[in-house]
C-alpha cells in the first residue's frame, strides 16, 4: 500500500505541471523525440530533458534512446492506476451525497417533528430574550 501512495505522488507530482501535461497531451498522439515535445514549449532542450526525467520517474512516460534520438513513448498503465485512484473518491463522494440526498427528501418540512427554523434557545439580537427580568412594552 506504501508504495502504491509513493506511485501516486510522484505521477500527480508530474501531474502538476502545466509543460509536462502539454508533453503528455502530445503523447497521448503517439511517441515523439524530445526534440518535438520541446517545440510548442518555450524552454531549452535541457530543460524539456528534465521535465522528461520526472514523467519517467513517475512512470507516465518511458523513453528509449537510438543514436543521438530520444523517442518517448506515454504508460497507459500508469495513467490508468491514477485515473482508478481518482474514481474511486469520486464514487466514495457519489455515494455519501446520494445518501444525503435520500436522508434530505426523506425529511419532509410539513412534518410536526421537522424542525425548518432556528432554535429559539438562543436568544436573537432582534427579538427580545424570555429570560429578561424586565416586563415588555406593548402598544
């Protein structure tokens, strides 16, 4: 469990820049030397390396080297574990605003024992308190 958590942050840690999610949305097209995925970024060649660096090191990406050429390739399988770890709390949130959901409409307002305004045990600064030992003024 540990390490899944580790995997996780470090793919949304990768996540959280906005150059390499524009490197993964090239990816996603299919793969590309890290000459193309620097082209629509304004950053030297170096810099691109290193937001590659981290993608791999996540796991969102791999890359293989041939010559001079580095072709890097998206890990669907790893997209997919974050996208998993995602829906599950979407369903757990789902779930529990459901059963508000049925607890709210199974209240109704008309009923007697429905209490829709404010406890009065609280005295408001617009009404007068009950407890006042002064007697009130009618008109």
């Amino acid at each position: 469990m540990l390490d899944q958590v580790d995997e996780l942050d470090r793919v949304f840690h990768a996540l959280a820049d906005p150059g390499r999610r524009l490197m993964l949305e090239r990816l996603s097209q299919g793969p590309a030397s890290v000459s193309e995925l620097a082209r629509p970024l304004a950053m030297s060649l170096a810099g691109v390396l290193q937001h590659v660096q981290v993608l791999e090191s996540s796991g969102l990406v791999r890359s293989q080297k041939a010559g001079r050429t580095r072709t890097c390739s998206i890990n669907t399988g790893t997209l997919r574990a974050a996208e998993s770890w995602i829906a599950d709390r979407r369903t757990l949130v789902e779930r529990r605003l459901d059963r508000l959901g049925e607890y709210l409409a199974s209240t109704d307002p008309a009923d007697p024992g429905h209490n829709s305004t404010p406890s009065t045990d609280t005295p408001t600064t617009d009404t007068p308190s009950r407890e006042s030992s002064e007697p009130e003024e009618t008109s």
